[in-house]
C-alpha cells in the first residue's frame, strides 16, 4: 500500500449553510463524507456517480481548490494540505487537471500558445523560441500541429480545445492528472478520440488518471479500478472487471442498467425512481435505502459495514452480509 | 519552409495583453463611436500642435486691443486684458487633456488596485477596502475636489491631483465587480489548478478579461475629470498660469453682454471636446454590452 501515488483518507467536506446578517449556520450540505480511497502510479481510477454525488467536490479537494472539513489527502506520503512553498509547487507541478468544458476553461482572451505556455513558463526557464519549439511538441502530442499556435479558443472545435486543455495539463509532465467529466461536453464521435488520446497519453507519459464520471460506457472503455459514489459515501470499489462482472451493490447494478444497450431483453432493466435524499440531511443507516428496491429494516438504522468480495473489490451494503456469512459458513 | 513561416508570422502576432481595441476598430463600428473617435482625434492633433497652429502666444497681454472682436487675424477676437483668445482655447484644450488623462490614470492606479484587492482576497479586505471606497463615493466629487485645492494651493499637480483622488471609486468598483464574477469562471479556477501564481492569476488572466468592462466608463471618467476641471475654473478656481477654458469662461461671464465672444469660443470647445469622449464612452459602452445593442 505504500505505492500509492495518492491516498485519500476518511475525505470529508462539508459545506456549512449560512442565513442571516452574521452568517449564523443553520446547517452542512454533506458533499463528501468519509471517502477513502488511493489511486496507484499507472492506474486508472474512475469515480462515478450521479450529479450531487461529491465526486467534483473530491477533484476540487484535491486540486486544492476547496479545503477538505477533515480527512487526509496523502501525496507521496505527505499531506497536501499542509504544504507550503517549493513542496506545494511541486505538488501543483505532479498534479494537473483536466476539466469539463474545454471552452470555459481556456481563457477566451489568450491563444493557444499563452494556454500553453503559461504553466511553463512559471515553473521551467526557457528562451522564446525554446518554449515555442516545447510547445508546438505537446501539441504534436495530443494529436494537433503549429497552425493552432496563435488560434484562440473560441476559434477552435470542442475536441481541439479538449486536446489543448490537456496539453496544458501534460505540459509539466505531471503524474497524476484529474479528468473532471473530460468527454461530456463533447460529440460522441470526438469522445472517442479523446479517449484514444488519453490513453495513449498514459501509456506514453505513464501517467495516472483520476477519471471522475457519470458515464459508464468510457469507464469500462479506459479505467483499471472503479470507485461508485452516492451522496457522498462510497458504495462499491473493486476492479473494473469485477464490478462489470458481478456488481455487488444494488445501486451499481441499476447504474450499470442504466446504460443504453441494444441487445437487452425488455424488462430486464431496473429503472431508480426518485432523486438522490438532500445532502443537508442525509438518511441514516444505509445513504441509498430510501431508494433501494431491496433495503431491509436494517438498511434503515445502521451504516452497511465493508464486506470484501476480492482482495480489492468491496462493497458497503447489509444485503452482502448475510450472502457473505452464509457463503462463508457453508 | 512553412514552417518558418508560421513561426515567424507567429511570433510578430503574439502580443501578451489584447485588449479588443483593435476588433472594435476593424469589425463592427458603430456611429457613436465613430462619430467620437473623430472628434477626440481632431481635438488632440490640434492640442498636440498647439505652437504650429498658434501665431500669438496664449497668456500674453495686450497681442491687440482690448475687446477685438473676431476677425481675420484674431479668428476669436481679443480679452478684457487683450489676449488672443483663439491660442488660448487652442492651448485650454491642452490643459484639459492633459488634465483629464493624468487625472485619471491617478484614478484608474488607485482604483484598480483596490478593485483587484478587494475582488480578489474578499473577506475583511474587501469589506474594509469596499466601506472606504462607500465613503468616497458618498461625498460630492466636485465639492470634493474644491476643498482639496482651496486646502492645498491653487497650482497645476494640485488640481489634476485633486481630481484624481475623487475620481477612483467608481472604477474601484467596477473592477472589484468584474473580478468577483470573472473570479468564479472555470478558466481561473483551471489556472489555480496549474499552480500559477495569484499575481499571475490577477494580471494576466482576470485583468485582461475585467479591462473591456472598465474601459468605456475610464473614458466617461475623463470627460468628467475635464468637466470638474472647468468647473474649478470657472469659480476662479485655477492655476492662473495655464490656460484654462473653465478660467476664460469666468472672466467672460463678466462682460457677457459686450463681449460675446469671449464666452462662446471657451463654451464651444468645451462641449465639442465633452460631447466627442461621451460619444465614444457610450458608443463603447453599447458596443460591449451585447444586450444594449439594437439590432
């Protein structure tokens, strides 16, 4: 365990809601309560959920732009949100990201090679003309040539700007890049190729990816290990054949029912009715009972413990236990 | 080959700030800040040629009688003291450009500074910052300004100081405005993300971004800082070395009803100069505010 690139430990992040003149709190909007999880050097993690879920929330913690309520974030063994100075740099420097709409995310006003250039030119001393020849090389990389060098960003398709947001990202040579819904603003056509390019990116730069998500069809195309997420609790992890194989928990299962498939049966599909509770106020026991076609009394009162299904798959749910005692016993 | 080119081509064309200046002039124009862009052009290649275009010099007493009225040689006529009025409304311009500009870019310094600061770091900063900038904004600029000069002695910094001071509020708040919602768009969050640096952050990617919002109301600015200028003068509040329109006005009004045109050239260029920025203030402030535009 000590390989791990990342490790998150007990995350919370609650975000305090405030009414009145003196900002009184009346209450916490939950976003992410006790996540635990690690992201090893050359994996692939993907963390899915529906909207609310605080998988954002978790990619802002660890881009340092919120400060987690409690909990660590261990980088190279050392807690990010405790670094100061040339370690913090360095953290910003290993640690990039890519977000979701490449065109809110460039700065309208600058032209490919200022989006480019700017993070390098805080961090590496170069000549003019060797930072041009740098970055015309990272956007060979990511698949465009030096036409693009001194096109703005409103110029450009939403794959190109895709392609130089993670050029940006690549261009300090991190080790760890956070793929904030990277494809969905995207044509599914340039989906996959911005898929195609990240993962040869990895395989290249070997690089690790935080790919957080709400669409289950890439997931499976590009991830190594799944984080499912609701309402701020993990539900099930493991490995990303495991949970495509045999998922555990039933809110994975109707997730996983919930992509598009041609070829199934009708009525095999399970359809979540509702909406996810309010974070202000969380259900107690099991986050997912109020919705859960199979919650039992149990569900309702007290939290699901871990149960290991594999070395690295888990599942938090009541219903495992008894299958998993029973499994056990016989 | 081409690849030089491009490089080449490249290089010539990366400039770091790009205001949208040069768009505005190139595309879409509209009349107003056509119109204004005229105006100020012809008022400040006339102030910049002032000695060539001149033939008396401006404050001299007695270049001709008394009271001339305008003729071939003296195109505006003559003063109660003889002067040629024509230099010195040539030369008043100058004294009013020069005035509104260095006034303001005291007011845009003061200004933006606490904007960004204020609309940056929030917190105790802003709400201190931002109560300051209240009470500034409160008291009467022109009054204001009246009493810094009467305080502090009647010379050419001390006004265009005087106007400065009063006139940065306004612009703190724009800016401060811009930053808080430019602050929260995903782009500046990106660049946090990369690690840059907050002065980074504030100068190259929010100001550059605020500046097309702040730009048409520094312009509305200097019109009033040449307004206030006049104004000043007008109350005999001036330094009596340099000419100004706002000073020839108040010695005009005395003898308004035998010598008229004392007061109407001054008045004239006076409005023509003020109606030429405002032209181009609301012209630009129409052109960047999409939903002000008529279709």
């Amino acid at each position: 365990m000590n390989t791990a690139l990342l490790r998150i430990e007990d995350l919370k992040k609650y975000f305090p809601i405030r009414v009145g003149l003196f900002g009184k709190v009346v209450g916490y909007i939950k976003a992410v309560d006790g996540v635990s999880f690690n992201v090893d050097a050359g994996e692939v993690v993907s963390l899915v959920g529906e909207s609310g879920s605080g998988k954002t929330t978790i990619a802002r913690c660890l881009l340092l732009l919120e400060k987690p309520t409690s909990g660590k974030i261990l980088y190279d063994s050392e807690d990010i949100t405790q670094l100061r100075g040339e370690k913090l740099r360095n953290y910003r420097r290993s640690v990039q990201a890519v977000f979701q709409n490449p065109f809110l995310s460039l700065d309208p006003r600058m032209n490919v090679f200022q989006i480019i250039s700017e993070p390098v030119k805080n961090s590496m001393k170069l000549s003019r003309e060797e930072l041009l020849e740098y970055v015309s090389s990272l956007l060979e990389l990511v698949g465009l040539d030096k036409s693009f060098l001194d096109k703005y960003p409103h110029e450009l398709s939403g794959g190109q700007a895709q392609r130089v947001a993670i050029a940006r990202a690549i261009s300090l040579k991190p080790k760890l890049i956070i793929l904030d819904e990277p494809t969905s603003a995207l044509d599914v056509s340039v989906q996959a190729q911005i898929l195609n390019l990240l993962a040869d990116l990895k395989k290249e730069l070997s690089l690790s990816y935080l790919l957080i998500t709400h669409d289950l069809s890439i997931v499976k195309y590009i991830s190594d290990r799944i984080i499912i997420i609701y309402l701020g609790k993990i539900m099930e992890t493991g490995s990303s054949e495991e949970i495509f194989e045999n998922p555990l928990h039933p809110y994975t299962r109707i997730l996983f029912s919930s992509i598009p498939d041609p070829y199934r049966k009708f009525g095999e599909r399970v359809i979540l009715r509702g909406e996810p509770p309010s974070p202000v106020n969380p259900p107690p026991g099991c986050r997912f009972h109020t919705r859960c076609p199979y919650a039992i009394d149990i569900c309702r009162k007290q939290e699901p413990p871990e149960i290991k299904s594999s070395l690295i798959h888990k599942v938090y749910c009541w219903l495992h236990t008894e299958k998993h005692s029973s499994e056990t016993k016989t | 080959m081409k690849n030089e080119k491009i490089k080449k081509n490249f290089l010539l064309k990366s400039g770091y700030l790009q205001f949208p200046i040069k768009k505005i002039i190139l595309t879409q124009m509209n009349s107003r800040i056509f119109a204004g862009l005229i105006i100020i052009s012809i008022i400040t290649i006339m102030a910049i040629t002032a000695p060539f275009i001149t033939w008396h010099p401006p404050l001299k007493t007695l270049v001709g009688k008394p009271f001339t009225i305008p003729n071939n040689h003296y195109l505006f006529g003559t003063d109660d003291l003889g002067r040629d009025i024509y230099s010195n409304v040539i030369y008043g311009i100058r004294t009013s450009l020069i005035v509104g500009l260095s006034s303001v870019s005291i007011a845009v310094i003061i200004g933006t500074l606490i904007g960004v600061l204020a609309g940056y770091y929030r917190g105790i900063i802003e709400d201190f910052l931002m109560r300051i900038t209240d009470m500034t904004l409160i008291l009467p600029q022109f009054l204001l300004a009246l009493v810094i000069v009467a305080i502090f002695g009647q010379n050419f910094q001390n006004i265009i100081l005087a106007i400065g001071v009063v006139s940065w509020p306004g612009i703190a708040r724009m800016v401060r405005a811009e930053f808080l919602s430019i602050k929260e768009r995903p782009f500046i969050e990106a660049a946090k993300a990369i690690g840059l640096s907050d002065m980074k952050i504030i100068f190259s990617e929010i100001l550059p971004n605020a500046m097309p919002a702040v730009i048409p109301y520094i312009i509305l600015q200097i019109n009033a800082a040449i307004l206030i200028e006049a104004g000043l003068g007008f109350l005999g509040i001036a330094d009596p070395n340099v000419p100004s329109l706002g000073l020839m006005l108040n010695t005009a009004q005395q003898y308004l009803m035998n010598a008229w045109w004392m007061a109407v050239f001054p008045g004239l260029m006076l409005s023509i100069i003020v109606i030429g920025l405002n032209l181009l203030g609301d012209g630009l402030v129409e052109y960047l505010n999409p939903r002000l535009r008529k279709r």
